[in-house]
C-alpha cells in the first residue's frame, strides 16, 4: 500500500507529456498566433511569405498547414481551427463558403497555375510527348479525383479524348496507366522523383529552380491545359480576422505577388 501513490503520479506526469506534445509550434507570449491553412502546392511559396511576414509583422506568428484542399476543406467541416483557408481550387472553399463556414466579403482569388507532365531525368519510360502516355506498360502518377490537381488533370485528358488529334480513346488508354492515385500534388512529385512511377501530371509551379534538373518536363498546349485558379478567405470561426485580413492583403499585395511569381504561379 505504500506504493499506491506511484499509479496517480505516473499519470499526472504522462498526461503532462502529452498535453506538451500537443501544444508543439506555440507563439512566443505577446505574438498572435495566425494558423493558415493551405493546399500543397503552396508549400515553397508559403513558407517563403510566412518568414517574410513574420518579419514586417513581428507581432504575428504563422502556422502553417498543408495538406490537399479536400482535406483542409474536410478539417474545417470537423471544426478544425484556421484563420486563412488558401484552396487549389473554387470548389472546396466554396463549398465551406455555401456552408456558412467563410467570411464571405473576404474571398477573393490571388494566384493562377496551370499543369504540366513530369518525368524523373534518366526518363526510363522513354515519354517524349504526351501520345507516350497511352504506351501500355507506362506508370502514371496522378492526383485523386477529389484533390484539384488531380480533378484538372481528368479535365485535361477529357479534352484531349474529344480532339481527333488524340482521339476518343485517349482518356481511358491513360487512365488504364495510372499506378496511384495520391491526395497532394506532392505525394505525385515524390514519386516521380524516387522514380517510381515514369510520368506524372503535375502544377507548372511544382517544377522549380531547385528541382528543375531531377525532371524532364512536357508542356501541355493551352488548348488542353486547365486554368486552376486559388481562392483565399477568412475561416468564419477565426478568433483573429484582423490580423487575417492583414495576411490577405499581404498575399495579394506587391510582396506576395512577388513571392507566388518567383514560385511560378501566375497572377489573377
């Protein structure tokens, strides 16, 4: 019995580690914490813009999380919190939006993207053009069906299915291809990167001076291509939309330009 207090102490102190665990990434005391969320293949130019603000904003701290947008979209759904929803695409933020979810006035776009094919350097499957992609034996690496990049890239080979430069059977002959389906643009990077796949379809902006050598890249013809356009909002449930708004204008200002263009997204 002399040892009985040993089972509440050790519990005391176990749940002291995990409450520790999970307050990780804390602003220092007098900064504002701002969480953003944001689609992945925002990563670069986010990080960037979020040093950068810090700077000229000491009195702000950003979080970031990345993640595809149907699954930042999902989060919120769950009552996950964020003060800035950065999307891929229109229909997962307005979808939050239709929900009540958004503050409405604040929507806006501030980047454009277009997509592209990539393939590792040594481009062991020999893909040249984009009529490679029906070669039987190729492994394609594309995105979901619910995360934008891999919704535009079905728009894209749709496209292409019904020009008879192609033909009908285009879409289905890749589609037959495609070895795995990931949920961020970046999940189809790695792959290609670690070749493990031989081609990928991929956002313009993802190929960048820092990886430009590890790719061979095919260009898509505006024809085909789709136009993914990024809309930015206030989450509706933000405890700091001041400060949230401040980020916006931030983005959509010279600096932020400036940054989403040297990341290769183009500009509304």
């Amino acid at each position: 019995m002399k040892f009985s207090w040993i089972i509440p102490v050790t519990v005391v102190f176990l749940a002291a580690i995990l409450l520790t665990g999970c307050t990780g990434n804390q602003a220092e005391p007098g900064k504002t914490e701002l969480t953003v969320f944001a689609a992945a293949s925002l990563t670069g130019a986010l990080t960037d813009m979020a040093e950068t603000y810090e700077t000229s904003h000491p009195g702000i701290h950003v979080v970031l999380n990345f993640d595809g947008s149907q699954a930042l979209r999902t989060q919120i759904e769950q009552g996950a919190y964020a003060d800035v929803f950065l999307s891929a695409n229109t229909k997962h933020l307005y979808a939050l939006r239709d929900q009540g979810l958004m503050e409405n006035s604040s929507i806006g776009l501030f980047a454009k993207n277009k997509l592209a094919v990539i393939t590792p350097a040594s481009n062991p499957g020999n893909i040249t053009t984009l009529a490679d992609l029906t070669r039987p034996g190729t492994r394609l690496v594309i995105g979901t069906k619910d995360v934008p990049v891999g919704d535009y890239a079905r728009q894209i080979l749709k496209k292409m299915g019904n020009d008879s430069t192609y033909g009908p059977s285009y879409n289905a002959s890749v589609l037959a291809n495609v070895i795995s389906e990931e949920t961020t643009v970046t999940g189809v990077v790695t792959k290609v990167q670690l070749g493990e796949a031989d081609a990928g379809i991929v956002y313009e902006s993802d190929i960048t001076p820092e990886n430009r050598d590890r790719f061979l890249v095919i260009s898509i013809p505006d024809q085909y291509n789709v136009i993914a356009e990024y809309p930015a909002g206030i989450v509706g449930s933000s405890a700091h939309k001041d400060e949230a708004a401040g980020f916006l204008a931030y983005l959509k200002g010279e600096q932020g330009r400036a940054i989403l263009a040297k990341y290769g997204f183009a500009l509304p």
